[in-house]
C-alpha cells in the first residue's frame, strides 16, 4: 500500500508539472521532460482501460465514456478528445504523446522500428524500444535489400510475423511501444543512393509487393484479416510506410535531403514513386504513412495537402494517421524557410496539408499559438487526434488483446525464429558467376581454406542499420569452419583498406589452400542514411585483394560481395582467375552461416538481383540530384533503373545463378483479349515513331475501366540437373514496339518455386490486362494502349505475344 501510495503521488507530481508546462508560452520543450516521465511511470503495458489500473488512481473507470468497450470506436475517440483541453490537444501532436493524467491517460511513445527486426533505433528519451538484461536483444533479418532478392512474398510476410510477435511480446513486457515506423518503402532511382540497403530495390511492382506482404505480416491477427470495417480491424502492432515521395537522395556533394528540392515529372510520379505506396495503403492497409523531408517542385512533402489529404485520404482512403520524418516540420521553417513562415505559420501548414503527428516538438511547441492566431482550426488538431487514437483504439492500447497477451520472453529469438533468419539470407543470397561449376565446394575435396578480406570475420557489419541488439551472431569464419578448416587473414587493417601491406599475408595463406573465399565490400561508412556514395567502387585495396590473392591461388578463387548498393566488379566478372561471385547484401544475424552453407551446397542459391548493377562510369553520366528516369540522348544519359536504362551492365536486374539447370516449356497461354469500348470511355492518344503502324484506337484510360479482363498462361518447369533448387520465375510486360517514351519493360508477377531433382512443376499465373499492361504517358494517364504486347519470362527465357484490341464504341 505504501508502494501504491508513492506512485499516486508521483503520479499527481507529473499531473501538476504537466498543466504548469501546458500554461506556459510555447518554447523549446527539452527531451529532458520525457526521460524524467519515463523514469517514473516506464514504459506503459497492459492497457489503458483497466479497471483496477483507474480504481489505483483514485479514479471510476465508469466516468469515462471512452473507457466503455460496447460503444463504437469513433464514439469512443470523440469522447477522449471532447474531454481535453487544447493545451493537452497540442501535447498529444508529437512523437511523445504526453498523455492526460487527470483523466489516466498515460504518456505514448509512438516511435519503434522494426526494418528487419525489432531496433532500439530513435533519439534518446523518445524512443519506446530498449534491451536491457529482460530482453537483451531480438532477431536481427538481413536487410531488406537481401529480404528482396528471394522474390518471395511468402517468406516476406513470415518475417514481419516473426518480428510482430517480438515486438508484442516487447511491449507486454514494458520494453516497446505498439507502432513501429517500418518499412521503407522508396524505389532505388540512383545506385548512389545510401539507404539502398534499408529498400526492396528498384522496380515499383516489386517494392510495392513487399511492402503490402511485409505490413500484413507486422499487422495481421490470424481471424481478422478481412473484416470490413477497417477503422475497426484489429492491428498486431501498427506498420508505417515511407518516406513519402520522391525521396532517395541524403547527402550528395553538398546536396542533402534537408533542403533538397526534387524536380519531378509527373509521369515518373504516378508511375515510379507513387505506385508503391498505393500498393501499401490499398493492399497492405497500412496504419500509418510518412512524409519525407524533402521538397517536390517547390513544395515540402510534410505541407502538400495533394500528396497528404487528396491522395492518401483521398483516393486511396488510408485508415491511419500520417507522421512526418523526425523533425520534418522544424527543417520547413529552419532549413527550406519554406514561404518565409514562423514556426506557427509553419504547423499550420502542416496540420491543414493533412499531417496528424509530428516527430518532433514543433506541433507541441507552436499549435496553441497558431490556433490563437487564426492560422488552424481546433477541429482539425480533432481530425489529426481522432486517427491517432482510432489506430490505438485498434491496437488494443485501450482494451488490450487476449490473443496477444500470452506473448512473452520464450518468443524472442527463439529456434524457429533463428532459424528462419537464417533460411532468409541463405535465399537472399545470388550467386553471380560460377565458372566451370566451381562452387558448391566439396567438404572432402577442399579440406583447408583461405578465408581472407575485410569481412571474412563481419559480426556487426552483417546486420547494417536500422537495427537493434541480435540475438547473437555467426560470422564468415564460424560458419565456413563448420564445413573445413580455416586459415584467416583479414587482408585490409579494415573496410576503408587504405593500406597494401597487409595482402602478401592472404597471398601465402591462397598459395597452400585448397579454396580461397575473399570477403570484400561496403560498410555503413560508406552508404548509410545521410551518406550517399560518390561512385560504384571497392573501397582502397580491396579490387588489388582480390586480383592477387585470387592469381596466387592453388584452389578456386570465390568473392563474397557484402553491401546493400551496386559495385562495379567487372574485372572479377571477367578474369579467369576468379571462380565465383557471390553476392550477400547484409545478410543479418546469421549471415556466416549463410554464407557457408551456399559455397559449400547445403543451400542451393536462387536469389536474384533487385538492382541492375551498372558499370562505374554511370555517376559521370548524371548528377544524382537529377531525377529524370528516361534515357536522354542529348544528353548521352543511358537512363535509370532496368525499366529505361539502354547502357550495358556488369550484371542485370533479375541475374542470378543456380547450381542445377531448369527448363521451361509454355503449357498453355491466353493470348489474346477483345475490349470494345461504351459509350462513356474514350479513345486516347499516344505517340508512335514517325511512319509507323498506328492502331485506330490506340488506348484508353485504366480509371474508366471495370478492369476484369485477365491474362492467364500455365509454365512447366523442369529441373534437369543432380540438386534440388528453388527456382526464381520473374514475369516482365512488354509494350507494344514503337511506343514513345514508355518503358522497355515492367515486371508484373513473379514467384520462388522448389523443385527436387529431375522433377518438373508447373506455374500458373494470371495477369490482370490493366495492371500489368499498363503504360503511363507524358501526361501522366495510366493508359492500356492496344497492339501487339509480349510476355516475358526471365531474361528471355520465354516469351509469348499478347495482343490487346480495343474497339471504339
């Protein structure tokens, strides 16, 4: 009783510095604040409306409306609002809610993240997520960019299952909060760019899968996924997608995404940026969506009231609040000086485009004031509140969640969970050349091993940013020393490799091994959130590493690539010196063992590139401050991504090895579709090359058709050689010929198959016509045009004709 006695009265302590803090003139409000509620009160568990948790407080549950679970939640939410005062409105806006204690609401931190494994990412005193000695660490995936790689959708989802139930059974023990600003979800435009390891790569389709498999994943509760009231459907833990749009450049040659104004065209909008947060919101119902720091043609992202409101509301009729990047709204007043606004100017913009939640103080420091001056209404800080607390509503912060409430300590990292991490880098990883089938080592014929270079001996690096504390870790070495013995030598002092001296040591050790594996690649210091790389190459030494070791050496040469970003191998690619390249992206917690068990033949690999990698000399063609995605022949720019780019590659996207052989037949394919057209859709235009064929009726816009029309065709797949595989079937669309300024090509479905040895399955898949052979004009219109299309599987593998006729009325 004494202890219950001491909380109440710290508890009224807080109430009182509270409303003190809320009278007093909007300023600077120091994190300070916020470490000091935490260390009294923790992290809140366990539900809000609780009776005996009110009855402690010297409070009756029954005074409170919003506490009574038979009313509806949009009842519920305005009874919490009506009963606040607009000073405790404004200190809910941040990424700490303050809470309101006079009515038991207790403090919120909304911001976790979970990219590819529970993180105790943020700034210190607003995060909700720590380990300590209860909870010293959590399952730590490879990085999305090496998640991607599978092309997967099965295992995507699994993942974001494995790292909600971590994440639940964090919060039930006081050690995260419920919403977790993951995934990110940018296409990779530029191969500069720094957080290409935090992406699902470069094409829209593919990113946008991902991005919907993944939050049903985080989000889903077994028996609720389809109810149809989505302001009610229960939510695991709340998922986020971002950072909305056109972001994909931090900090370039003085260029850096706090002042950067991205110059795009509306086509490569509607296209390219959008499309993927669309997929999000419609198909994954997302419960939240971020805004990016960056300005779009002039405009901040976080104050656009077209991007926000208009679309996401809108036209893709998000339920869940949108949250801006961490200080997003002080950088438009600070950084852009955006309209010359002050501060207050500055959240009224904010609010009224449509944003609900600020990472960061700006909202809690300067609402009240614009709201004095005129400058945003009461009810629209209600509109932001009333999706806040409608998504919480739904993650059982309220009510709790019997069937999540069991989650505990046993669920994180355990076995499966381990071992599934470890599964996903073994199908993350692609093996890129094989010469004269080198690789898979035999154990018994290759018994002593060179293991040499940078990240022969990687732990921390393996599990790139974003990240949190893993449950442990299983290095190159460990993993490769289970399959032979190993000799190590690192090579290069470190990443940088700015020394030669210490090579003729891995010279010596390649001379007497029967293998030799040269670990090389990237680090964070090189790309990373607010680092952009500056060109395409090893870092230091590392290519001069792997051209000696691998001339010197007795047994096959294999380089294993670890980054999230494209590098230029071409000489590897090319020497006969060099066996095998394996590419390993940051491949998590157990990416050594990973690493072992494909050289060595445990794993088969099927992964594929989500990147096209491109020759060095691409970051001489085009400032990465340049947003164009099509080709320029004035120029002489070659274009961006697999989808424009006309240059030559040092490896394609979708390139990726096997260690058996598959073969394809086309068993059966619909090839043709009629469309006549009523009397309300209209013919549209597009442009042909001069003196070419020309449909009467060349297209006619997605949005006015019904959109039932379907593609299918059936693929039997053999796999002729002496391993079981799992083979990678990527399906790309082509446009008809003679289309200007369209895309070369678009994937539009893919699927990861197993097949034993000397067996054959089949593949069914069905297209829809407007999805999949969608073109997007100079004007922005999603057309379908009529004509000849092809069907593409692989890199040519097989191909058929499709041919769409439309018929005016």
């Amino acid at each position: 009783m004494a202890k219950l006695k001491s909380l109440l009265a710290l508890f009224t302590l807080f109430t009182i510095l509270v409303a003190c803090s809320a009278r007093k003139t909007p300023s600077t409000t120091p994190r300070t604040s916020t470490i000091i509620a935490k260390k009294t009160f923790g992290n809140f568990s366990g539900h809000v409306c609780d009776a005996e948790r009110y009855s402690q407080l010297g409070m009756e549950i029954k005074d409170f409306a919003f506490c009574d679970s038979s009313l509806s939640y949009q009842v519920r939410v305005k009874d919490l609002i009506d009963r606040m005062t607009l000073e405790e409105k404004v200190r809910q806006l941040g990424d700490t809610a303050y809470g309101v204690p006079r009515l038991g609401l207790p403090l919120y931190e909304w911001w976790s993240e979970a990219l590819h494994g529970v993180a105790d990412v943020g700034q210190e005193g607003s995060k909700a997520t720590y380990f300590d000695d209860i909870v010293p660490g959590a399952t730590s995936f490879p990085n999305v960019i090496n998640t991607v790689a599978s092309f997967n959708e099965t295992l995507w989802k699994a993942i974001g299952e494995v790292v909600s139930n971590e994440a639940r059974a964090m919060y039930n023990l006081g050690h995260a909060g419920l919403t977790f600003w993951s995934p990110n979800i940018n296409v990779v435009r530029d191969p500069r760019w720094g957080r290409t390891l935090e992406t699902p790569g470069e094409d829209p389709y593919v990113v946008g899968v991902y991005a919907y498999s993944y939050v049903r994943g985080l989000q889903d509760i077994e028996g609720t996924e389809n109810i149809t009231d989505l302001n009610t459907r229960p939510l695991k833990v709340g998922a986020c997608c971002k950072h909305y749009a056109a972001y994909d450049l931090d900090m370039w040659l003085g260029a850096n995404r706090r002042t950067f104004d991205a110059r795009v065209h509306q086509q490569d909008m509607v296209e390219t940026f959008q499309r993927p947060f669309e997929m999000c919101v419609k198909e994954g119902d997302v419960a939240s969506v971020m805004c990016s720091f960056n300005e779009i043609d002039g405009i901040p992202a976080c104050a656009d009231r077209n991007l926000l409101t208009d679309t996401f509301r809108g036209e893709w009729n998000l339920h869940g609040y949108i949250v801006s990047d961490c200080d997003s709204v002080k950088v438009m007043f600070k950084n852009e000086q955006w309209l010359h606004d002050t501060p207050e100017e500055a959240v009224s913009q904010a609010l009224n485009a449509g944003l609900d939640l600020d990472c960061g103080f700006y909202y809690k420091n300067y609402t009240g004031n614009a709201v004095l001056q005129g400058k945003v209404r009461e009810s629209t800080i209600d509109n932001a509140l009333t999706n806040l607390y409608t998504v919480l509503m739904r993650l059982g912060w309220f009510d709790g969640n019997k069937k999540l409430e069991a989650l505990g300590k046993s669920d994180i990292c355990s076995k499966e969970n381990i071992e599934l991490a470890t599964d996903a880098a073994r199908q993350g990883i692609v093996l890129l050349k094989n010469a004269n089938n080198s690789l898979p080592l035999n154990p018994d014929k290759h018994k002593t091993i060179a293991v040499v270079g940078p990240h022969a001996n990687a732990t921390e690096i393996m599990i790139g940013n974003y990240a949190g504390n893993p449950c442990k870790y299983t290095s190159p070495i460990n993993g490769l020393s289970n399959y032979a013995k190993v000799e190590f030598h690192r090579g290069c002092g470190d990443v940088a490799c700015k020394n030669e001296s210490m090579i003729y040591q891995t010279m010596e050790a390649a001379k007497n091994a029967d293998a030799t594996i040269v670990l090389v690649g990237l680090a964070l210091e090189f790309e990373r959130e607010e680092h952009d790389r500056t060109d395409l190459l090893l870092p230091g030494y590392q290519h001069q590493l792997i051209e000696q070791v691998s001339k010197l050496s007795k047994g096959p040469t294999i380089v294993v690539v670890m980054s999230g970003g494209v590098v230029d191998l071409s000489h590897a690619k090319h020497s006969n010196d060099t066996q095998a390249i394996i590419w390993a992206g940051y491949p998590g917690q157990e990416g050594g063992q990973a690493i072992a068990d494909v050289i060595f033949g445990k794993h088969n690999p099927g992964g594929r590139l989500p990147l096209t990698w491109y020759p060095a000399n691409y970051t001489d063609m085009l400032p990465m401050t340049s947003m164009q995605l099509r080709p320029d022949d004035a120029l002489g720019f070659p274009g961006r991504t697999y989808k424009f780019y006309n240059g030559s590659t040092v490896f394609p996207f979708g390139h990726g090895l096997s260690y058996t052989k598959f073969a394809y037949n086309l068993k059966k394919a619909s090839r043709k579709v009629d469309i006549k057209l009523n009397k309300f859709q209209h013919c549209r235009d597009l442009n042909y090359t001069a003196g070419m064929f020309k449909p009467s009726c060349p297209a006619v816009k997605v949005e006015d058709m019904h959109c039932d029309e379907h593609i299918e065709f059936e693929v039997e797949i053999q796999n002729k050689g002496k391993m079981d595989g799992t083979e990678t079937v990527i399906v790309y669309s082509v446009p008809p010929e003679n289309i200007e300024g369209v895309h070369i090509k678009q994937v539009v479905a893919f699927k990861s198959v197993f097949i034993r040895a000397k067996e054959t399955a089949t593949v069914k898949f069905v297209l829809n016509v407007c999805q999949s052979f969608f073109v997007v004009n100079y004007n922005a219109y999603k057309l379908l045009p009529s004509g000849g299309h092809t069907v593409m599987i692989g890199d040519k593998v097989l191909s058929f004709p499709v041919q769409i006729k439309i018929k005016d009325h």
